[in-house]
C-alpha cells in the first residue's frame, strides 16, 4: 500500500482513539497513569523534496532544477502526561536534520549544493485503546511548530548564495503500538503524517511521513 493511500485510515485511526478513548478500560485498573518520558529513532521521509524547493527559488529569482535527499534518520523526544489508562497529553520535539540539495540553475548559470533541514516542537493528544496488560493501540492528533531552513551555495564560484529560514504550522496524524516491557518501561512502534513542513516562498514546503521506534519511561 502506498504511504498516500494510508493517511486517511491513519487520521480515522487517530479520531477514533481520542474519541473512544472514554469508553475504553485498561486492563489493569489506573496502571500507566502520570508523568512519562519517551524517546525514539526517527526516520523521516519527505518525497520529491527537490521540486518542492525549486518554486521557492523561482519565487527568488532562480530558475531552477533541484534534486534533495528523501531520507534521513534522527531523534525524537516525548514529555508526556497520562490522565487516565485512554488518554495523554505529549509535549514533542522532532528532528528532521539536514537533507542534502543539488541545484542545476539556468538563470543565472551555476550549479549549487547545500542542506535543508527542519526541527519542530508540537502538542498532541493520544487516545489509547489497551489491548491487554501489556500491548496497547493509540491514535495521535496534534499541531506541531517548525522552524526550517534552505542553504544553497555555489559549487563554482558562481552567484548562487542563498540562507533562508522560516517557521510554519503543521497538523500531525499518527498511530502506533506500545508493549510494556516492565511496569515502567513501554517500547513504542509509530507512524506519524505531518501534512506540511517549510515555507513555500522561502525553503520550499513539503509533507513529512515519519516511522519511530522508541521508549518510554513512567514515573510511576
């Protein structure tokens, strides 16, 4: 199945966790409530990045043809609090990195490399379905703040030089999987949609897919 094709399953997902959320029933009591703190490896993708960035640089002046990695893997940071065993609130933090850029430009004539890269804080809400004891299903429905960049300079000594940063809002959509490993400790499966990253006139703008394993820590 394609990653296109799945979003609106994943967002359905999403809505119904949060949503059923109060009428489900953990199956040890008010186990797995409070404060936590989660972390995960992240690898994110961002298709055809390349000619997402070129009308941001057509609308600077530069024609254009790029083309920018699609994958790159780092971290990601969860604070969270569980009100009860159905629902959570995540504070997160998601590290894109840097993705690397080659631009051909015909007017002016230069070739050009450099990096675009994006980091975002966010608040999301998880709706959580236990299964059992130990495996548990959520939907996760939030906003999420980024603040990304374009870094492009000549390969040649020509007049491509270019620095531009930007900030946008991005709805997040995801679902996953948790299994207590201890009464502590969850180990976390994820995929997360983040429907828009970058500026379209200044770093160009693209939709994120994001897949995360991960821990959690309860202090409980």
């Amino acid at each position: 199945m394609k990653l296109n094709t799945i979003w609106p399953f994943i967002g359905v997902v999403s809505l119904a966790g949060v949503l059923a959320a109060p009428a489900a029933h953990a199956a040890d009591g008010n186990a797995g409530t409070g404060l936590y703190l989660g972390g995960s490896v992240s690898f994110s993708h961002a298709s055809d990045l390349g000619s997402k960035i070129d009308p941001s640089l057509a609308s600077q002046g530069y024609n254009s043809s790029s083309s920018a990695d699609s994958w790159n893997t780092n971290g990601s940071l969860r604070l969270g609090y569980q009100f009860t065993p159905n629902f959570a609130l995540e504070g997160t933090y998601d590290n894109v990195g840097n993705m690397g850029v080659q631009s051909a430009l015909s007017s002016p004539a230069d070739t050009a490399s450099g990096n675009w890269k994006s980091y975002g804080l966010g608040l999301h809400a998880l709706g959580i379905v236990p299964i059992d004891p130990q495996w548990s299903v959520y939907g996760r429905l939030g906003v999420e703040q980024w603040h990304t960049s374009l870094n492009l300079n000549s390969n040649v000594g020509g007049p491509t030089s270019l620095s531009n940063s930007d900030n946008s809002t991005s709805l997040a959509l995801g679902a996953g999987v948790s299994y207590a490993l201890t009464r502590n400790v969850d180990a976390t499966a994820e995929l997360i949609h983040y429907t828009h990253v970058g500026d379209p006139a200044s770093t160009g703008r693209t939709g994120l897919n994001q897949f995360s394993l991960g821990l959690r820590y309860h202090f409980q």
